[in-house]
C-alpha cells in the first residue's frame, strides 16, 4: 500500500491546525514547523478547503482553521479529499475488478485490504492523533 506524500502533508497540516484551533495558522506557519515543502502545502490546503476540512480567511488577521473539530475529521476525509480513491489498481478503483481462472479470487483480498484499510482510516480521527494536554497528563498520571 502506498500512502501518498499529499495525504502525509495533509494530515500533519490538519494536526497543526488542530493543535490551536482557536487562532488561524498561516501555509508559511504550518510548512515551517512540518519541514512541508511550502508550494506543495499551498496546493494541499487548497484541496482540503474544497473538500470544507479547512476554512481560510484572508488579510493580516487571516489564515486556516479547520472546517470541523478535530473529533469528526477522519484520516479517511483526508485521504479521499486529496487522493479520492483509497487504493487503485494501475490507477483504478477496485470495484469492477475482475480476474478470470485460478486469480478469480484475487480482487476479493485487493477489497479487503481496501476495507480494512478504509475501517483503520475511518476510525481514527484528528483528535486522537494530537498528544495530551499537559493537565490532562497529570490528571492521568495522579490516577496511575
């Protein structure tokens, strides 16, 4: 399974924002602190915008938040909103995949790698992802 270096750049820029999402971070910011190469970021959080995971303004007070909470922004939303398609085939979705013969049985395991893959993705979300706050850390490590 290949994991594009847009859906990477996606996900940490979306955790950047997470992390602080009462104040707009900037593409300069989020790249900055990421290692992102800026000009791939830009285009990144232009598909993540369309796809209404992140919000911009514009101007000195501008920049992203994110579109939802973190609680409900999958890694899944992120993959699809800038891969579409989970896994591919020679750059085809799996659905109609069809093998004749002794492969018959093969684009079965390809859609059961992409469902688990999808149940993996689909169940972890942004703010599970972001590391305890350090009063939460205490509050965790006085219960221990």
């Amino acid at each position: 399974m290949h994991i594009s270096a847009k859906a990477d750049y996606a996900t940490r820029a979306l955790l950047e924002l997470a992390r602080e999402p009462a104040r707009p971070l900037t593409c300069e910011a989020i790249a900055s602190s990421q290692h992102i190469p800026f000009r791939f970021l830009k285009s990144v959080v232009g598909e993540l915008r369309r796809a209404g995971l992140v919000r911009s303004q514009r101007g000195c007070e501008g920049g992203y938040w994110l579109g939802r909470p973190a609680g409900e922004v999958t890694l899944l939303d992120v993959v699809r909103a800038v891969d579409g398609e989970l896994i591919t085939l020679r750059g085809e979705p799996l659905g109609g995949l069809d093998y004749p013969g002794p492969a018959a049985g093969l684009p079965g395991v390809w859609r059961q790698i992409e469902a688990d893959a999808a149940a993996v993705l689909g169940g972890t979300t942004l703010a599970a992802l972001l590391p305890a706050e350090p009063a939460e850390r205490l509050s965790h490590q006085g219960a221990a």
